[in-house]
C-alpha cells in the first residue's frame, strides 16, 4: 500500500483534525499535529470514527492492516453515538416510560401512582451516561431529538411535512397512513403538501414559522417555543483537500465511487454518508467491512434493497425491500400477506397492539420482495426480513421456521403464511 501521508498533512495543515482518535484496539492513535510536516507510512488510514470509519478502521487491523484511524473531535463515534442515533434512542426510552406512568397506560395494568413528576434534568443525565458508555461523553444533545420524544413530555408538537405523507421517502402508503392515524391519537398534528418559507425569532424567545402549500398559496405562521430542522443531512465533504488531489464532487457535495467504493484515485475509497445512498449508520457500517475486505483482495457486493429502515417512534415502523407502490411502478406482479398485532398473544399480554406486519412476495415465484411493519419492536423484527431477502428466501421458507411462542415474531411468520399460503393461522 502507498503512503496516505499527503492526505492527513494536508488536512492538518487546514486544522479540520486536531488529534486521531483513540481506543480503537489494533490502531494507531497519535496527536495530528506531530505530523503535520512529515509523513507516516501506514497501509491504510481512515478519516472519521463515525460507524462506517471505526467499523473500517478495526476490520483493517483485524486483517492485519497498520491502521490510521483520523477523527476531528474528542470523542469517537461520530454523529451517531455522540448526537444521533444512540442518545436520541435513550430518551426516546426514557420518555416512553414517562408517558405510560403518565398517562392511563400504568392504572389500566393495576399500577396505581399518585403523583409522577418529570425531572429532565435527570433524564438528560441518563441518556448522557449513556453515551458515555460507548463514547467518553458529550452533553449537547437538547436540540437533536425527535418530536416524539417531546410530545410524550406533554408537549404540543406539530410536524410540518413538504409530502403528502409521513415517515419520508420508501415507506408503503398503507402503513404510512396507518401510522399517521395512530399519532394523531396520541396528540401529534400534521400538516401534509405543505412548506416552510421562514422563521423569525421574537423577543420573547419564541419562534414564528411561516408555512404555506407547497404548490404555493395563502401564508400561515405558526407560533411555537421550539423549531427542530428535520430536512436531513449533507454529506461533509468540504475542506477536506479533496480538490488538491483532483477528486470532484457530484451536484449533491457526495463523493463519486465505482462498485468498489474506490475514488479516481484508485487508493483512496470513500463509504457511509460522504457517498450516494441512504445515509445510515448500519450501510455505512456494512460498506466499511465490505471495502476494507475489498482491499484485501476479497469479494465486494452489498445489495442495497436489503438495507433496513427504521423510524423509532412508537410503534416503531421499520421496512426493508420494496413498497406496494415500488413494485407497482416497475410491474412487478406480487402478492400480500398481513398479520395485525391485535391479533398476536404476546402484544396483547403487553397491551401493545396498534400495528400490523406486511409482506409482499413475488406472485409466482413467492420470493420475499418486501417487508413493512408497525408496531412494537419493529426495528428488531425487520432484521429477519432483512436475512431473508439478503439470501433469497421465499415466504414460505419464513412460513415453515418455528418461532418461539408467545413473541411478536411470531406476526412476523403469519404474515409470511398468508402471502405464501393465502391464509394466517390466528386471524
């Protein structure tokens, strides 16, 4: 392997990486500036400790690689184990509880309280511990966190969406409407085809927020205590002295790749967010394994259609493959198979039942094309649709495995037994 020593002068030399990070077992961790004019003779140096650059960095070393690992800020992990996805789970946990004590949910299970009381403080402190655990800390999540959270903490949220549907780009209309319909129960309001054209903070600390039509229209302004921006994310591809190698970007600031992940410099490879496709930590994961073992001279492939989605409200919605309309767009003929939690023992033991599983499987040959759930645990249900569409299995192959009893899988199989079968077993 080349020297990458040119990469990282470069970049210290801009002052975007004050120290590499640490901990990682198997690679180097050294003070950036050290070598800021000099050069270090590594196999392979990765820029970032976010899941795709740790995963990366340690597969490297697994494999015998001498591995530079570059990070920016203090702490490892990047934006998901700092201010993403691991302190947002923590309190969306948190809250849950919070709202089950809260509301009706304890009393109708015959736990009686006569007072509950919210100290934040204390719950920002867990989910902070949290994160500690995984990271070494940070404590600046407060603006970060999704509106579920805030609403079952008695606050009045309101989503704005520029769609005619929630849950965003992929998810099957049904259960989006299904799933729309249950957090209104819950207090959420929506405002659909709709979008934001300003917002104007007053002095009194609250925030102004002017929406109209998306086809455009007459203006409204919405008057709220806090605003969170929940539009996505940009690659973080700038001032990385991309440009003085001669790696250009596409009109969306990502970093072109060929099927091996490498660049037009054919040394230097490029994963997770700073590349096309879905900006998740799991794909950014899967892509450093599959790169580093690349670059070992083993096979690269990783099938996106099998990288799983998941919103964590609750219920949860979690889906992996195709939607209906997915496969009615490019005439796939198809077939349903639906199991609703109501009808499953261990939801209803759990008087947790607002939901369903949906499968959708290819009409002759009933090989699983897609798999949308709603409902408790759907983000750890999904990875077993995300097996079986990884290795080709059938809705009768999921049909025909036994699954312990009671459990919320087993809506999972039911669902496969009717798309296979044309009939579940309990409903």
């Amino acid at each position: 392997m080349q020297s990458w020593s040119r990469v990282y002068c470069s970049l210290a030399k801009r002052g975007h990486f004050n120290r590499i990070c640490h901990g990682l077992q198997g690679v180097s961790a050294v003070p950036l500036r050290t070598y800021a004019d000099q050069s270090i003779d590594a196999d392979i140096t990765v820029i970032g400790s976010g899941p795709g650059g740790y995963v990366a960095a340690i597969k490297a070393a697994q494999l015998g690689f001498k591995t530079v690992c570059i990070e920016k800020n203090e702490t490892l992990g990047g934006t998901c184990l700092n201010v993403g996805c691991i302190p947002s789970k923590a309190l969306l946990n948190n809250s849950h509880y919070y709202h089950m004590a809260h509301g009706k949910d304890f009393a109708s299970r015959g736990i009686e309280m006569s007072e509950v009381r919210l100290n934040l403080e204390k719950m920002m402190e867990q989910k902070s511990t949290a994160v500690k655990a995984l990271t070494g800390g940070i404590a600046h999540l407060f603006k970060q966190n999704k509106g579920s959270v805030w609403q079952r903490l008695g606050a009045d949220v309101t989503a704005v969406e520029f769609l005619g549907h929630v849950g965003g780009v992929g998810i099957d209309m049904e259960v989006s409407k299904s799933f729309q319909r249950i957090l209104q129960k819950q207090g959420f309001k929506f405002k659909l085809n709709t979008k934001v054209t300003g917002a104007t903070k007053k002095s009194d600390g609250k925030i102004d927020v002017s929406i109209e039509a998306a086809s455009g229209g007459k203006a409204e302004v919405i008057t709220c205590d806090v605003l969170l921006v929940c539009i996505g994310r940009r690659p973080f591809t700038q001032n990385l002295g991309l440009e003085d190698l001669g790696i250009e970007l596409d009109p969306r600031g990502r970093i072109p790749i060929n099927t091996r992940f490498q660049t037009k410099i054919p040394n230097i490879y490029a994963i997770g967010d700073v590349v096309a496709g879905p900006m998740l930590a799991h794909k950014a994961e899967d892509e450093g394994i599959i790169c580093v073992e690349g670059i070992a001279g083993g096979a690269v492939h990783i099938d996106y259609n099998c990288v799983p989605s998941v919103i964590y409200t609750h219920p949860e919605v979690a889906w992996v493959g195709k939607s209906e309309e997915q496969l009615k767009e490019e005439g796939i003929e198809y077939k349903v198979g639906k199991f609703p939690f109501a009808a499953n023992s261990r939801a209803k033991t759990n008087a947790d039942t607002d939901g369903m599983v949906k499968i959708l499987g290819h009409k002759s040959t009933d090989r699983v094309l897609g798999a949308h759930i709603l409902g408790p645990g759907a983000g750890e249900m999904v990875n077993e649709a995300a097996l079986a569409l990884e290795y080709g299995a059938s809705c009768e192959d999921i049909a025909r495995v036994c699954h312990a009893h009671p459990t919320l899988s087993e809506a999972f199989r039911e669902a496969n037994l009717a798309a296979s079968f044309g009939k579940s077993i309990n409903f």
